[in-house]
C-alpha cells in the first residue's frame, strides 16, 4: 500500500521523457520514479552480492584461496559504491 508522498521536480525535458516511456508502457510517472528508487537505492546490496557470487562461480577452474575470493568481494562492493 503506497501511504507516503514525495515530490519531485523535473526540468521539462526530462519530465516529458518519463511521461512518454510511461505511456508506452501503460504506467504512471510514479511508478517508473518508484521502480528507479528500488533497483537503484534499494536493492544494490543483493545485485552487488549476486553478482560476486556469480564471478566466483564462474571462476571454478581457480578457485582462489579465502583471502583472495574476500577481495573479489570487496572489490565488487567498492565498485557498486563507486557507480553511485
């Protein structure tokens, strides 16, 4: 249940952008803002943690020791960070 209000302003342009990407997908600017918020802002820190067990997965012919596969990890942390 949606029960808070935030309000945003746009520059015109972009705004219009929203409203047609909206439109073509038979949803309201609110929800497209909605759906950002969540992938962006809410939901890094899974991606972020699948995606370093993805790697390790895909690395099976090296395995690398704990110390190293906990750097493989903190690094995709730092480079989460740093795409924000």
């Amino acid at each position: 249940m949606l029960d808070k209000r935030v309000e945003v302003l746009f520059p015109s342009a972009e705004y219009a952008r929203l409203k047609e990407l909206a439109e073509e997908r038979n949803e309201s600017v609110g929800s497209l803002v909605r759906q950002a918020v969540r992938i962006v802002y809410l939901g890094p820190e899974e991606a972020r943690r699948r995606a370093a067990f993805e790697q390790l997965l895909t690395r099976q012919d090296d395995l690398p020791n704990w110390e190293t596969a906990e750097r493989w990890i903190e690094e995709e942390k730092v480079k989460g960070l740093e795409a924000y």
